[in-house]
C-alpha cells in the first residue's frame, strides 16, 4: 500500500541525520517495570583479532539496527483445560510466583479459541505499554530476539508485525503461538522479549530511538485511532483517513532528568 504523507524535514534538509524514533509508555501504571528499548549490540565481546565477528561491518550493521524490548516479569505458565474443555493457562509457579495468580490475567490473556490460527495452537498475548512514534516515513518489525539465545527454547513463535509507526502508533504487545502447549512457557524478567526494527524510506540511513513525551497532541491522535482494531477487519485500510487526523508533528523529545 503507498501511503504518501507530508512530514517536517529537519533544517538542513529532506532525508538528513539519522531516522528519529520515539517511544513512550502509554500508562505510567507501574512503569518502573518496563525498561526503555535498547540497541542490541554485542560490542563487549572478542574483538582483539582483525577477522573477529565483533569488527566485521556486516554484522555491526545488523546488530545497530534492531531495538530489544525486555520482559518486565517472571512466568512460568502451562497450559490445560477445565472440566468443561475450556482452555485455560496454569500458574506453574504457585506460590513461588513473583506476580499473585489473580493478576496474571492482568498481563497475559489467552486468546479466544475460535481466533486461534490452528485449533491445536493456543495464542497467548502479553499486555505492554510500549508505543512508538515518527515525525516522518518509518515502519516497524517486530520479530523474535533471534539473535539471543535461551537454553531453554520457547515451545512456539511469536506474531511478528510490521506497520507504519509514524500514521498507526499503537501499543504493542508479545503474542505467541504456543506450538506445544503439553511443554511450559518460562519468562524471566530482564530478557529480551522481543525485537523492533525501524525503515525508513532511506535504508542507508542509520536509526536513533529516544524517549518521546506523551503530549496532548499524541494523546488526542492515539484516541482517534486507538480502538478501531474493534469495529474493523484491514485496519491498513485506515491509514488515509488517519493521515488526514495527524498532526504534523507529534514526536516531542523528552528531556533527560
């Protein structure tokens, strides 16, 4: 789909800098627990020896461009069904649980069976605050934390997506199709959950991500477009009717304390 908007170029010109990605939480609700994205890098690594993956251009270029989002909690979730077939998610933890049971739906909701892609794959959803926003052309990915690896490997994948940040800033979430449900999902905090990356219309140019402060002009443009997913199927087709609600600039960079 061609989307043409018209956004502020910086002063000295169409396309100059870097790509300026902004994120906010859109609740401060226990915000202490959801870390700001971070750059993933590897840079702490060998890099004594001239051939060593650690100085090799290509991989500094994949790496620079992908953003970690970390997991604010520990889980240790099963999956089973109630005496009326009902699927329902465990709390393997009891009460070794950092997070009480009754709040766990808080957090992490199992997907309504008849929205399953397959009947024998449950879809679990994390709630997150996490938001991002651009003052020009840029979509995000969001894919697995490829690049990270876990001794004990998830029993499914997650729901990538791609969209443009810049007309559909929309709180995202980790959805994950849970391959296996007979085998547990195990969380901890403080891992990557997930990865985000940024394109923009120029691919050459490198991506800075900062926090953005939730104005009342984001705020007013989020409430327009925030609950159509509800009402509509192909939210894409929204796009021109959100362009012509958005201002033309919404990312205000949050001063540092």
């Amino acid at each position: 789909m061609d989307i043409n908007v018209t956004y502020e170029r910086p002063e000295d010109g169409p396309g100059s800098g870097p790509i300026l990605v902004g994120w906010f939480r859109t609740s401060d609700k226990n915000a202490v627990l959801y870390d700001p994205p971070e750059r993933v890098s590897f840079r702490q690594t060998n890099r004594a020896h001239a051939k060593s993956a650690a100085r090799c251009p290509g991989v500094i270029q994949l790496e620079s461009r992908y953003f970690m989002v970390k997991c604010p909690f520990d889980l240790h979730i099963g999956f089973t069904r109630d005496d009326k077939g009902k699927a329902v998610l465990v709390n393997r933890a009891g009460a070794a649980s950092p997070i009480r049971s009754n709040k766990i739906g808080d957090v992490l909701t199992l997907v309504n069976e008849t929205e399953w892609r397959y009947p024998d794959r449950p879809t679990l959803q994390m709630i997150l605050p996490y938001c991002f926003i651009a003052d020009e052309m840029v979509y995000i990915t969001q894919l697995s934390a490829f690049m990270h690896y876990r001794k004990d490997p998830l029993p499914g994948t997650i729901f990538g997506g791609r969209f443009p940040v810049s007309v559909w800033p929309r709180p995202l979430m980790w959805a994950f199709e849970w391959h296996e449900p007979e085998k547990d999902i195990v969380l901890r905090r403080g891992e990557p959950l997930f990865y985000c990356q940024f394109e923009g219309m120029d691919p050459s140019r490198p991506v800075q991500v900062v926090e953005a402060e939730r104005t009342a002009e984001l705020a007013a443009y989020m409430e327009a477009i925030g609950g159509a997913v509800n009402y509509v199927n192909q939210t894409f087709g929204l796009f021109k009717a959100a362009e012509a609600l958005r201002p033309k600039k919404l990312l205000t960079v949050k001063p540092r304390d």
